[in-house]
C-alpha cells in the first residue's frame, strides 16, 4: 500500500509537470554540431542555426517569410505557433495556425482560410533539414510559401539551380555595416531539397542578406500534411562561383 | 480438398467465413489507418515506434485550431499523444513479410490525418485482405480451441457472434491474442505449463492485456501444488519470451508505455463522464483530461487486480472462472476500455459457463457482447465502418477527409454523450455482477455438465440459453 501510494503522489507529480505550460525567452535543441535556436518573443529566428562555436549560420524569419492561401497572404509571425522538441532524436516541431488571422477580422472569417503550417527541424550532424508542411482544417485549392533565409550578410556568396553557397561571419548586423572584420568565416550550404517556382537572393547596399526560397502546392488533402517546402544546411563545402 | 472432407466442416463455420470475407472492405476508419501505414512503415523497413514518437511530438506542437475549429470531440486546447501503433512488437513480425510482398507490386505512401479528425483513406483492398487474413485464421483457430474446451455449441456462440465478427472482421486484432491466451490456458490443462508460458508471453506480445493473466495461472498453479520447479520453469518461459520480444525494441516500447500511462481514461468505464463534462462544459477540461482521468486509472487498475488476484487464492477458483474474473476486474480498474477489449472476456466466459453452467453466467455473457456492440454503433458510429468500402468504389478526393468530419460533427453532441454514458455504466454494473457470479456461485449450477470431459456431450441447450429445469 504504501508503494502504490508512493507511486501515486509521483504520477501525480509527473502528470502536471507535463500538462504545464512553460513560457521561456527562447529555446534550444542542441544537435551537437548544429544548435537549432527559438527565439519565442520575436518574430525572427524561427529558427537559427548555430554551430558549435555559436555562430549563427542562417536564420529561418517568421516576419519575413510568407504563406498565401487560396491567395490571402500573411507572414508566419501573425499567425498563432507553438513548439514541441523532441531532443532525444534532434528535432523540433514548430506549428502556426491561422487561428488569430481569423479572429482580427470579425465578421470575414472566410476571408482567412483554416489550415496550420508545421515546420519540423531535424539536426543531422553538420547538417540540418527545414520541412514546411501545410495542414489546411478546410478544402484549398492553392497553397504558396516563401521561405526566408536570413544572414548578415551572406559573404562571397554562390548559386547554382536550388544551392546556395557562402562564407558566415561571427559579426552581428551593425557590425558588419560598420565593415568590421571578422573573427571567424565559416562555409555554409543552402539546398532546396523539393523543385522551389523561385529563388532569389534579397541585397541591399551592404551586399546580399537573405535568400527567398518560393514553393507552391495545389489541392492539399484536408486534415493531412502535405509537404510544401524542404530545405538542407550544411556548414561545409562551396558551390560553384555565382554569376553576376 | 475433397467435396466429401468439404461436407465435414460444419456449416457454421463455413457462414462465420463467409461474413468475415464479405466484410473485407469494411473497417474502422481511425484503426485502418494505423494498420494501413504499419504496413508502409514496415514496407520501408522503419520502426512504427519511431513514427510514433515523430506524430505525437508533431501533434504536441499543433496546438489551437482543431479545437478552436470546433472540430475535435473533446475540447481540450493539445494532445500529449498521436494514437498511432501502440502495441507490442510481434504484430509487426507477422505483418513483415505480408507488407515486404505487397511492396513488390506496389508503392506504399504514408496517409495521417491530425489527431482529433477523422481519417478517410483510399486503402487498397490488396492492403485489407492481407491484413485480415491471418486474423481470420486466428478466428478460426479461437473456435477450434473453444471446441475442444468447451464443446461446439460454445465454439459456434463465438465464431457467429456479430460482435466477435464486427472486431474480427472489421476492427481489431484481439482475436490473435485471444488465440494465444485461449492456446495457453487449453496447455494449461493438459499440464503443458512451460507450452502454456510461451504461449501467454506470445499472446502479451501481440496486445499488453495477457499480461494480467500471468498471475492467475500462477496462483493456481501454486494452489494445485504443481511442483515447484514446474512452476518456476512456467514463470521463467513467460518471462523469458516477453523479455526476447520487448528488448529489441525497449525504446519504442518505453515510448508506448508512457502513451498507456498518460492517455486519458475513456468508452466503457467512468471516464466516459469527461466526454459528458465536455458537452455541458465549453472550458478547455485539460487537467480532468490529462492529470486527473490517468491518475485514477493508475490508482483503480492495480486495486481492481489486485482484489480478483485475492479473491482468485482466498476462495480457490477454478481456472476458468479466475481468468474471467481477471479480466472483469480489468474492465472495473482500467481508466479506458476500448469496445474490442470485451472480445478477450467471451471465449473465457463460454469456457466457463460450459464447466459450470448458471443462468447467470449465460446473462453475463449477453450483458457483455450487447453493451459493447451497441456502444459501438452509436460511438464510432456504425456507418462510418462503411467509409473504406465507399472509397473503394467512388473516386478519392483530397477532401475526403473534411466532408467526413461534417458528418461525425452532424451527431448531436449531448444526446450522443448520455447514450454512451448511460451504456458504459450499464457495462460496469454488468462487470460487477459478473464478478459477483464468477465469486459467489450466484445462479442456479447445473450440476450434472459440469467437469465432464466433453461438456458438448453433455449439454442442454445452446450455448447461452439459460438452464434452469434441474437447477438447485
């Protein structure tokens, strides 16, 4: 008796820890060689990814990346999300639903479609794989996503088809405007792993700072995921040098 | 086969056959869709407790619409856990080679809808011949064993009972752990006891609940004085074999076991009530769900066992009527029990009823088909059984999934919920009057069939009719 209740008072205990909800400044799923960073209160780093000495790769922007759903647009940090990781297989599951699009715009709820779009990272050694899948709660038709890649900036970059190649640097944005030097470089892989109807790196004075990966899928199954969107990171070899 | 040898096979088992192939393209669509993607997982030679493990932390993070859409049955804002393959391993043995050849001509994609949807899939009927084939030899091989140990008209109550053939044919795969418990307990009694072990341990391989049974047959081993090292090779043989099947799996199998520890309590007990609190009460009913509903099951399951094991060595039970109550007590304890489930206690009681008749006792054989068999046709409902068989004929298509949900949404919630409430404690008065029975002889023994070596000789009357003319 006194085992059972033992094991009772611990189950309990280990019931409402599970069932709280935690809300921390961010989070991190450590991969090893790869670091997959969330910030939660912002709407870039969703997510970044690190290596082992903490230099941010690339950053994945939830302000900047975009999803279109039967043509009604919204960029990922408007919607509603939430992350679960799972740290024993280094993955990360992130979801956004639609849910708060809908609920700013009374009266017009069918103006925004129901759908939820899963992001899932998973950190493979040096390399890290970013799917984006789309989960529509009612039938669409048309489902385009634009995938934000962010870094400043991307040094010596190069671009074959879907790859992206380029030299990170451990220096944050003002310091890189103000062309400071830096400490360390290191060679990085961008890779779209499914056909994208679009790449394009953004520039502006400084030089290049993001790359817009675009995808589109049509008629996906209701209440199912449907792949829109893969992506690989490799912290490694270059590619064959960028045309002008 | 000859037509003469055909003429021998009784014509019962011929039309139990006929129903079971008939109703092919027929399932539950939720557990179609567990059985269809273990045969992708085990096609693309990957573990279904990895995939698991993958959909419940996807699921964990898709928190927000489903209930705000209004879309789930329980409003409760995020699932812990995606209800996928949860089973242990030596399913997975058996369906191997069957998907492994069904790979050879076809390619095999996932399909999952979102937890809390409902899943309408095109299933190839390829796929869901293969996958009940050796469910309906395992049916076969029930009824046999029931044969020799409780007579034909017994073996015959079982094999046509429509709500054995709904979970056989259509649904679960009870019968082919009901095939091993009923193979141990016929070792059992032919003093097979190292057979009967393996045989246990292959039965808990198949679905956890054997297990409960290991210690009824322990304890009457130790109240029949069955030499000692008779019995320990019985306990080792059963441990020996769960151990081989669990090990190489342990981390998938340590994932299931968190599933069962943390699912909320549901159908055929108490714990229905949550979905009757769901109805009145719009608030999300997360901790009655997730903390409360689990904390109960685990505190009942071992008491309820616990007391049956008891009463199994205080009043010197026979072997049938302790695994009857074995498994009655799991019914009252258990914080969840599925509507196949019930299948397990059927064959124990005919077994039973054949070795000590009572009216009672044939009661609670009808008490515990019907009740499970109407909870199903109202929870599942019954007419999505259809839905494989429809997607069969009728050309896909991507929403298939969206206009099924509408209309499991079209029953009305609150009169749906009392139905089952109602139902489910119907069942749990019928669990303890069944265990009164099984305990305290209640009813009227016939005395003249019981421990005869062929109660089929020596029946009266179909298998549950009641018997009363020389009772007392």
């Amino acid at each position: 008796m006194g085992l059972l209740i033992i094991l009772s008072l611990r189950t309990l205990h280990n019931l409402s820890t599970i069932s709280a909800t935690e809300a921390p400044q961010e989070l991190r799923l450590d991969g090893g060689a790869l670091t997959a960073l969330y910030t939660l209160n912002a709407g870039m780093n969703k997510p970044a990814i690190l290596n082992s000495r903490g230099d941010a790769l690339v950053e994945f922007s939830g302000w900047d990346s975009f999803v279109s759903v039967d043509g009604v647009s919204a960029d990922l940090w408007s919607h509603a999300f939430n992350i679960e990781l799972d740290r024993a297989r280094d993955r990360a599951f992130l979801t956004w639903s639609s849910v708060p699009l809908r609920q700013d715009d009374p009266g017009q709820e069918g103006h925004h479609r129901r759908y939820q779009l899963e992001q899932v990272v998973t950190l493979l050694g040096p390399r890290t794989v970013v799917e984006y899948y789309i989960i529509p709660n009612e039938p669409v038709r048309t489902v385009d996503l634009t995938v934000g890649a962010y870094k400043w900036y991307l040094r010596d970059l190069r671009h074959e088809g879907d790859t992206f190649s380029f030299l990170s640097a451990d220096l944050t944005r003002q310091d890189a405007e103000r062309r400071l030097q830096p400490g360390r470089l290191t060679q990085v892989t961008v890779r779209s792993l499914v056909p994208a109807v679009g790449v394009r790196p953004l520039v502006n004075q400084f030089g290049a700072y993001a790359l817009d990966f675009s995808y589109e899928v049509a008629q996906p199954r209701t209440y199912e995921r449907t792949l829109v969107a893969r992506l690989e990171v490799t912290e490694g070899p270059r590619g064959p040098a960028i045309q002008p | 086969m000859n037509i003469e040898a055909l003429r021998r096979v009784p014509r019962w088992l011929l039309l139990g056959l006929a129903i079971r192939v008939a109703l092919i393209p027929f399932h539950h669509p939720w557990d179609l869709q567990t059985w269809y993607n273990m045969f992708v997982d085990l096609a693309h030679n990957h573990s279904p407790y990895e995939t698991l493990r993958y959909l419940t932390y996807s699921t964990r993070s898709q928190w927000g619409l489903i209930p705000m859409d209004g879309a789930k049955v329980l409003p409760v804002g995020q699932e812990l856990f995606y209800e996928y393959y949860a089973y242990p391993p030596l399913p997975l043995l058996l369906y191997y080679p069957l998907a492994k050849l069904y790979a050879l001509f076809r390619p095999l994609e996932y399909q999952f809808v979102v937890e809390g949807a409902l899943a309408a899939h095109h299933v190839p009927l390829a796929i869901l011949a293969l996958f009940k084939a050796p469910l309906i030899v395992a049916d076969i091989g029930v009824a046999a064993l029931l044969w020799r140990l409780a007579g034909e008209a017994r073996a015959r109550a079982y094999f046509l009972n429509p709500f054995v053939i709904l979970v056989s044919a259509a649904w679960m795969i009870e019968d082919l752990m009901i095939l091993f418990v009923l193979l141990a307990f016929y070792l059992v009694t032919k003093k097979r006891y190292e057979l009967a072990a393996f045989a246990l341990g292959l039965g808990t391989l198949v679905k956890w609940t054997p297990g409960i049974l290991w210690p009824v047959i322990g304890l009457w081993l130790l109240a029949e004085r069955v030499p000692w090292r008779r019995q320990a090779a019985f306990h080792a043989v059963f441990l020996g074999t769960c151990t081989a099947g669990i090990a190489p799996v342990w981390d998938g199998v340590r994932f299931v076991l968190q599933f069962h520890a943390m699912r909320p309590g549901a159908n055929l007990t108490p714990h229905i009530l949550l979905y009757v609190l769901a109805r009145w009460q719009n608030p999300d009913i997360a901790w009655y769900y997730h903390v409360l509903s689990p904390f109960v099951g685990m505190v009942t399951l071992p008491l309820a066992l616990g007391a049956a094991y008891l009463t199994q060595w205080r009043r010197h039970l026979p072997l049938a009527a302790a695994a009857c109550l074995a498994v009655v007590a799991f019914f009252l304890g258990s914080k969840i029990v599925n509507e196949p489930y019930v299948c397990l206690l059927l064959p124990l009681l005919l077994w039973e009823q054949a070795e000590r008749p009572s009216e009672a006792k044939a009661f609670v054989f009808k008490a515990a088909y019907a009740l499970p068999l109407a909870f199903a046709i109202i929870n599942v409902p019954i007419p999505l059984f259809i839905v494989p068989a429809y997607l069969q004929v009728v050309p896909w298509d991507p929403t298939s999934d969206y206009w099924i949900m509408l209309l499991r949404q079209a029953v009305p919630g609150r009169g749906h919920a009392l139905a089952l409430a109602f139902l489910a404690f119907c069942f749990v008065g019928a669990m303890l009057y069944a265990w009164r029975v099984l305990t305290a002889g209640v009813g009227h023994a016939v005395r003249e069939t019981a421990h005869r070596p062929d109660p089929d000789r020596a029946r009266i009357g179909p298998a549950y009719h009641p018997v009363a003319s020389d009772a007392s």
